[in-house]
C-alpha cells in the first residue's frame, strides 16, 4: 500500500517509478507497519486481549507514544521522500 501510494505521487511528479529496492520508501513502509500493529493491538477487541501480559489501557497509551514518535523521528529517516525533493 505505502509503495504503491510512493509510485503515484512519483508518476505525478514525472519521476521515475521506485521500482529498484534501493528506491523504495522503506522508512515509510517500516514506519506504516509499526503504527498498523499498535493501532491494532489498541482496539477494543484486539486478539491480543487473550494473552494474560496484555493490558488494553497500556495499548492505547502505547499508540499515543508510537505516533508522537514516528512523528519525531519521520524528518530523520525520510530523506528519500517525494516531499523534500
């Protein structure tokens, strides 16, 4: 999905596409992955409730803290971006 939504904005921008693994967007694509599973380990009926070490208020506090830092650290890793070129 994240390299698919890359190559339309570089198709937009006449760039060429990243079809090359050296061109993927791979910060985006580690940083999709990370806020997919803690926004799905935060909801009410996460399969993660049946373990007995899984704390459903610590989930949502951990989605919190997973997005203010994805935040933080985007403009260190992404500097292969359509955005900034």
């Amino acid at each position: 999905m994240v390299w698919g939504l890359y190559a339309a904005r570089a198709r937009q921008a006449n760039r060429p596409l990243p079809a090359s693994l050296a061109a993927w967007p791979k910060w985006e694509m580690v940083a999709a992955a990370i806020a997919y599973a803690v926004w799905a380990a935060a909801l009410p009926a996460s399969p993660l409730g049946a373990f007995s070490w899984f704390n459903q208020a610590a989930a949502g506090v951990m989605a919190l803290i997973a997005s203010m830092l994805l935040g933080v650290f985007a403009p260190v890793f992404a500097s292969n971006t359509l955005a900034n070129k």
